[in-house]
C-alpha cells in the first residue's frame, strides 16, 4: 500500500489557529486514507526552524514513505525547502491552505508560502531537479480530492511496476522487431524490478502434460456447451491444462506479468492456438501479454493497477473517418470482462475463417468477442521508456461491422487529453513508428497514466496532424 506522509510547517508571526487547522487536516487526510486506499502518517510537531525540519525529514524517511506532503499551514521560513524537498526515496507535494477571511488581516499567507517554495525549487535547487505536485484546499474539497487521488493512483501504480517481476517465456513472436527493448532502461527507472527473458516454451509444456484430464473437469462445468465436436472438446481441455500450467508457473516463480511467445511454436507442434489461455489469465487479473511482447506486459501491470480491473493488448487494425472510429483488434486473447454484456464464443484462431462456436477444426482456441459500450484508455511504454501512448475514448459496442476476434470500434479519441480525428492519430501512430500493440484498460485513467509519466520523465508520444508530405517525429 502507498504510504503518504505529512509534514506541517508554520510562521509564529501569522495569527490563525495553525493547531486547528493541523488537526483539520490530519483528520481530512485520515478520511482520505480509508477512501482512496493508502496508509497516512504524519510528523506530531509543526515545525518552524530548519533544526526542526531535519527532524521531521527523518521521522518520515525512518517511516519510509512514498509521497510526503509539506503543508505550509502559514508562511514559512524559506530556509525549509531545501531540506524538505530533499527528502529520500520519496516524492513531493507542496500543500497550502484558504485563508478562511477576504479582508483585514492576513491570517495564514498560507498559498504565498507554497509559490515561495516552489519558486525555491525550480531557481535555487534546480541542480536537484526534484519534481513536485501542488495542493490547494482543506483535504475534504472535492478539487483537492480529485488531484490526490490521481497521484494515489500514479504513485501506487509506480510502486507496483517498481516491486514487480516480469518474464518473458518462448521469446518474442518471429519478426516482431518493433517490441526489442533495452531492458537496462526500464532497470534505470525501476531498480528493484525483475525482468526474466531466459525462461522456454517447453517449461509450460512439461507443466500442462502433468495436469490430469480430472485436474481441469470443474473447469470444463463452467464453460460447459461452448466446445461441441470432439475435435473442438480436445482442443479446449488442452487449453484449460494450459491455462493451469500457466497459473502454476507464475505463483511458483512469484511473477507479476509474462509475455508469452503465442505462435509458431504451439501451432507446429499440436494445431493449437494459446490465444483464449492468454484471456483467460487476464480475466485472473494475472498479466499475460500476447506474441512476446514483454515491454506490453509492464504497461499493462501499470494500466491494471490504475483501473482496478483486467487489461487486454491489442493491435490497431482499421479506422473510419465516417464516423471518426478506429479498430481495436486481435486474434482472440482478449479477457471476458470486456463483453459482460455481449458474451464471447470461442472458436479458430484468425485463418480467414469465422469464428464459429464449437467449431474447431484447424487451428483453436481463440475468443470471438465485440467489446461493451466503455470508456477505455490505451496507454503503453514506448522504445526504451522515451516516450508513452496516452489515448482515450469509447467503445461503440456492436453496432459496427467488424473482423472476426476479439475487437471493438472506439471513438470520442482523445490524445494527451485533447481530442483527435482518426485520421490524425493514424498518422500520429504511423508517423512516429509507435510499436503495433496497444496495451487497454476499461475507464479513463488518462489523468492518472499521465501524472505516473511525468514522475518518471517520459515524453508523451505527441500529435502529428495528417499532411501529405512525409512527416518525422519531432
């Protein structure tokens, strides 16, 4: 859980009640806490002096925090900046308060403080360059509960890629040299995560042979009626001992997500198609990435930490200024918490052939699914951590025609917050060389994958409106 600390500082020279107004806001943040899902601490004394900044400095990183929060209940002594906002391992939020009058005396010169502290930050400890976060309000105003909460969301959702342990298993799908990546970027940024390329197909294989056709029979009771030949029967328990496989694998080595090398290995050997297993992980909420592509796998850590629910990869298949839509498509992985409304069936794996129920002849198991009317967010890390994909829209649900698979029309496009034709985001995607995979999440979460960005330093991958003349990225 994130842990977030307070620190209060005041002037004596103000008059206003600083004692009342730090336990208001100990009080508001405690509620804060119990609302939004991270444990709050704070410094018991309010401090005035640099000695007593380095004291409650230490407090909080003994307490080891993620995020502390100075609150300049007054006008404070400049002198504290710097030794506050040095803080270790942790990030900063500067916080300040109304006044509570319009006129006479100055009770608190509470928000002067804060520009006064940022002002410090940027010119005087710019060698340090720390990031910060602003705050305005008393910690039940509904403004500065909405920008706390999308830096609880960011920050738990950095906290969690930070702790991770990835994998790769089987290597990546053969010629999809867009998804390489130096692994050594993502370390840079996240030191404690644990990224694992060297793990075999065969290490699943092994494990799926060992599972008893007894082993998987509850699971055939759930999803009984779907597989109706003998053929399609066969491919499906051998889908649910991959499945089981799979789950074992990861609890026994502990991973947060895996990318898994799909094709060609499991057609070659057995006709078969992965595509409904890697769905069926995500409808786990365990992270399973399609066709190798393990830098898709950590954004989707990311994108399910944010929206609390099952993640999905697609590609981009297809778009429509008729109606300013594009195709969000892919072979049949999708998770099921995408169509609660619609269903899925399952079916072949894409061969040019429908998707029909129970029929599976060639080569199976993939989902047949239209995704639910939604918002929804596509957010990935791109190339080495240089930059970030930022989209969000809506669903139109099956209104539309589509391919079949897994898919979903979306429109209502908005890039880094701003809306964007169809047009303009192809050419953005095609004009900056963005890699083919696109990690979604259900609900808007753009708020949030934005804040975790610039903590990180990451660029966001910007528009290039549509123009006939060849076009870079900037």
């Amino acid at each position: 859980m994130l842990k977030i600390g307070l620190i209060a500082t005041h002037q004596l020279s103000f008059p206003g009640d600083k004692e009342k107004m730090f336990q208001m806001a100990i009080t508001g943040m405690q509620q804060n806490a119990a609302k939004m899902g991270f444990e709050f601490v704070y410094h018991k004394n309010l401090v005035i002096t640099e000695e007593e900044a380095k004291v409650a400095r230490a407090d909080m990183e003994e307490q080891k925090i993620d995020f502390l929060l100075i609150l300049n209940i007054s006008y404070s002594s400049g002198f504290l900046a710097p030794v506050l906002y040095r803080i270790k391992n942790a990030k900063v939020g500067i916080w300040s308060i109304p006044e509570g009058c319009t006129k006479g005396p100055v009770m608190f010169n509470s928000f002067c403080s804060n520009n006064m502290y940022q002002g410090i930050n940027d010119k005087y400890l710019r060698a340090d360059q720390i990031k910060a976060k602003w705050f305005y309000g008393y910690a039940d105003d509904k403004r500065f509960q909405k920008r706390l909460s999308i830096t609880v969301q960011a920050l738990t959702a950095l906290k969690k890629l930070g702790e991770s342990k990835v994998a790769l298993i089987g290597g990546f799908a053969p010629g999809f040299n867009d998804l390489y990546f130096d692994e050594r970027s993502v370390l840079s940024k996240f030191p404690n995560m644990t990224i694992n390329r060297l793990h075999e197909y065969d290490e699943i294989i092994k494990r799926a042979e060992k599972i008893s056709d007894a082993e998987v029979s509850r699971y055939v009771e759930e999803e009984k009626g779907i597989a109706k030949t003998a053929n399609a029967a066969k491919h499906y328990i051998f889908s649910l001992k991959m499945y089981l496989a799979y789950r074992k694998f990861v609890e026994e080595y502990g991973y947060n997500a895996i990318a898994v090398s799909c094709w060609p290995k499991f057609q070659d050997d057995f006709k078969y198609s992965v595509c409904s297993v890697i769905g069926m992980l995500n409808d786990d909420k365990v992270v399973a990435a399609c066709e190798g592509d393990l830098m898709s796998a950590i954004s989707m850590i990311a994108l399910q930490e944010l929206s609390n629910d099952s993640t999905m990869l697609m590609d981009f298949s297809a778009f429509d200024e008729s109606d300013e839509t594009v195709l969000m498509w892919h072979c049949g992985p999708a998770s099921k918490k995408f169509c609660r409304s619609n269903g899925y069936t399952l079916g072949e794996n894409y061969s040019g052939m429908a998707h029909e129920k129970g029929k599976i002849n060639g080569v199976g198991v993939a989902r047949d699914m239209e995704f639910d009317e939604s918002e929804a967010t596509v957010f990935r890390f791109s190339g080495d951590m240089e930059y970030y994909l930022n989209v969000s829209g809506k669903f139109i649900g099956n209104k539309k025609e589509s391919f079949c698979g897994c898919r979903g029309w979306m429109g209502d496009l908005m890039l880094n917050h701003e809306k964007i034709s169809a047009l303009d985001f192809t050419n953005t995607i095609l004009a900056s060389g963005f890699e083919h995979h696109y990690p979604i999440a259900a609900g808007n979460v753009s708020d949030a994958v934005t804040e975790m960005n610039n903590w990180l330093g990451i660029k966001p991958v910007k528009k290039i409106a549509y123009a006939d003349y060849l076009q870079v990225k900037e």
